[in-house]
C-alpha cells in the first residue's frame, strides 16, 4: 500500500495556491515537490489531468440504521471514494434518527469499521426529528456529532428552532436547516411553473422555500446564532442569503449539484427521477445558483445523495420519493456540464466542494503542497465513464446518470498511505 508513486507534469489545484503544472511525489503518505524526478519509482503521466484534494460532503443519507435496502455506510463511503469523496457527514434521519449521545457513538464506531474514509455524524435538532421538543443536543455534541439537522425536514415551528439556535450557540453546536414552509408546499411534486401546469402535477410554489429561508436566517440574526442554510433553489433565496450575509449574520449556504446542472424542463414526461426537493427550478433560477457560486454567496455544494429503492422512485410521479444520489456522480456531472464548457473553474470547485465544507466543520482542510498529507483525487478530463449500477457502487440507483456515459473521470484517490481507488 505504501508504494511511491510519481505523477508527472499534472495540473494541481490546491486550496489558496496558484494552480500549477508540476511534477509530484506521493511517498510515506506525504507530498513532495522533487527538483528532479527520481528513478526506479512507480510513474503515471500527469499531462492533461487535475489532482486536487479529496472532496468533501456535508450531506448525504447513508441509510443505517433502518433502511439498509437502500443504502449502507459501507456502500455509500464506497460511492463516495468513487466520485473523490475522502470524507463526508451522515444525515441523522434513520430509523431511529440520531437524537441521542448512544446513537451518534455507535454509528461513529461503526463508520471506524466499515467505512474507508471518516464519517462524521450529524444529530437531529429536535427528539425523533418530530420537531416538538429538542433533542439531546448536548450529549450528542459530547458523543462528537459535528452539526444537528432535522433534515430532510424542516423545523416547522419557530419557537423550537429559536430555542434550538440559542442552546446550540452557547455550546458551539453548528445548525443546519433545510428551509421550507410545509404549509406552502402542500402536496406539491416540482417546481409550480409552465412544466407542472402542462403535466397537471401540484406545484412546490418558490414562497414555501424563499420564506423559510428568510425565516431560518431572521431568527438566527436574532439569537446571534450560526446557521447554514440547505435547500436552496431560487434567485431569490440567494438574494435573501445575499442581503444578510451583508448585514453580518454569519450563515452559511449549499446547493446542490442537480440545482446546477437541471431545470424543471428535465421532468419531461414524468421522469420521476427528477423528483427532488426543493425542486428543480427554470434557467432563470439554475444560472443565478451557478452565480453565487462562483461569487461565494453560496459558500459551498453538497450532494444531498439521497437513495431509494426502485420501489420507491418507480410508481407515479405524485407518490414517488424525493431525492437522487449524487457521491459517485457529482464531480464528473460537475465536470462535463458546468467546468469543461467554461461556466465554472476548477479553483472555484476545490474551494466549494474540498475546502468550505470541511472549513464549516472545523475540519483540516487538505492541500497539496511539500510535506502535506495526502487526501487526494486524480481527475482525467478525458476519459469517459459509464455509470452503470455496479459503477454507481450505491445500493440504490435514483440518478439520471444510471448507464449514461461521461466525458471525465475519477480515476486515482489517495488518503494518508492509502489508494482507495485505482483505474490507472
Ligand atoms: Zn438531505
């Protein structure tokens, strides 16, 4: 496992540093800038690929406990170290949700065991994410949960989240919410526009989520609190984000990858697997989300990997799930549709998908420089990958991606003195 590897004339992207063409050199699971390349050491041509540190997740569902039909810790890293994960956050909506010390200390354990990449774990805000009463927040910060979220769920009632952000600022516990005024959204499937008329589908209404993303961010204003904000899909969600980041609050925000890379016009005839909540939006909507990207109004991108059975995305559009996965696909969806043609960077990607998520959560942010560790992913802009299921690695196979082939691939991943991933 420990072999050196020298990889020539690649193109590195790194978290503040100009990207430069160099040669590099992985040795005792540390980076090394050599004047001169050595000999007798493996060697892969760098020319024409990116290496850039492992991506980082903030939100994916992973499924266990409860719904292992769907998805493992196992399978899910496994989709993650697939797509240049070296790291990502479990949502606490299991059954049972993560609302107490025990749970978050036992899925830590198990992550320890199964998962070849660290898991961090996420609480629910409220007891059994019913959004009534709040949760252990205390015990499961102690028990090492990095954020608390009632995620896919909003906190419907203000009251309790306002209480929530004031117990969480004063023992420094990061909430995140996903900002929705149910009442709004109704029986809603997709974006409330020209698309949802013509298929005669109830409409998710842009209100529902701009009024509970003013809501969420007023309140924390108010406590003084920290919040990051999730869900977000219109141009004036981050007109809101906008304007209060510019008063000083200090929240933070994600979009997805699919709210970057699909309209509403992409459920067609009824494709539920472009079922996902907040919806997918107009053009109008996608190109300002991909401005505040590029800006830094929308600090960074998460997946929001949600898998299902095809059980549960195959029946009709009103009654299938919400959600796609996304670990394995992310980087090069991102890749062919949004950084080949031009509209985003590879600097802009490695600051919002490496380094802001793991800045949020006060983890170390991984570089490539001499003497640095390795958490690293080689990126070939020009080979093509099929993601079939097996590819897809996942348990479940809710992505528009399924059998689609992709000009640009994840093709080496490296964390410490580990290649977790070889296509080389
Ligand atoms: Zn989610």
């Amino acid at each position: 496992m420990d072999e050196a590897l020298l990889i020539r004339n690649v193109m590195v992207v790194s978290p503040g540093a100009p990207t430069v063409q160099r040669d590099v050199l992985m040795e005792g699971g540390r980076w090394h800038f050599p004047a001169l390349p050595p000999a007798g050491v493996r060697t892969i041509d760098g020319t024409g690929k990116i290496l850039l540190p492992g991506l980082y997740d903030v939100h994916a569902h992973l499924r266990e406990p409860g719904r292992e039909d769907s998805e493992t810790m196992a399978t899910g890293c496994e989709a993650a170290v697939a797509g240049g994960f070296t790291g990502l956050t479990a949502m606490p909506d299991t059954y049972p949700p993560v609302d107490h010390g025990g749970l978050v200390h036992s899925l830590r354990e198990m992550a320890a065991r199964r998962a070849r990449i660290p898991v961090e774990v996420a609480g629910c805000i409220t007891r059994g994410r019913l959004g009534q009463e709040l949760a252990e927040i205390g015990e499961m910060q102690a028990s090492g949960a990095v954020m608390i979220t009632d995620d896919p769920d909003p906190v419907a009632n203000p009251q309790v989240l306002r209480r929530a952000l004031q117990y969480a600022r004063g023992l420094g516990v990061l909430v995140a919410t996903t900002c929705e005024v149910r009442e709004l959204s109704g029986a809603g499937a997709m974006h409330d526009g020209a698309v949802s008329y013509r298929l005669g589908l109830p409409g998710l209404h842009p209100c529902a989520e701009e009024i509970g993303i003013a809501r969420d961010i007023r309140l924390a204003q108010s406590c003084g609190s920290r919040l990051h904000v999730r869900g977000i899909s219109t141009a004036r969600s981050v007109e809101i984000i906008r304007r209060y980041k510019s008063e000083g609050v200090a929240v933070t925000a994600e979009v997805y990858p699919h709210q970057l890379l699909f309209t509403d016009a992409a459920v067609g005839d009824y494709a539920t697997v472009f079922k996902v909540r907040p919806p997918l939006r107009p053009e109008a909507d996608r190109q300002a989300l991909l401005q505040a990207v590029r800006e830094g109004v929308i600090d960074m991108l998460a997946t929001d990997h949600t898998p299902h059975t095809w059980y549960e995305k195959t029946r009709d559009f009103g009654s299938a799930a919400f959600g796609m996965t996304g670990l394995a696909t992310a980087l090069p969806a991102l890749h062919e549709g949004l950084i080949a043609p031009g509209h985003l960077s590879w600097e802009v990607l490695v600051e919002r998908f490496a380094a802001a998520p793991r800045r949020l959560l006060g983890l170390a942010v991984p570089e490539i420089a001499e003497g640095a560790a390795v958490n690293a992913v080689l990126f070939d802009p020009q080979a093509l990958v099929t993601f079939s299921a097996a590819a897809l690695r996942s348990r479940s196979h809710n992505t528009p991606f399924l059998d689609r082939t992709v000009r640009g691939a994840v093709v080496w991943v490296a964390l410490g003195r580990e290649i977790l991933l070889d296509r080389l």
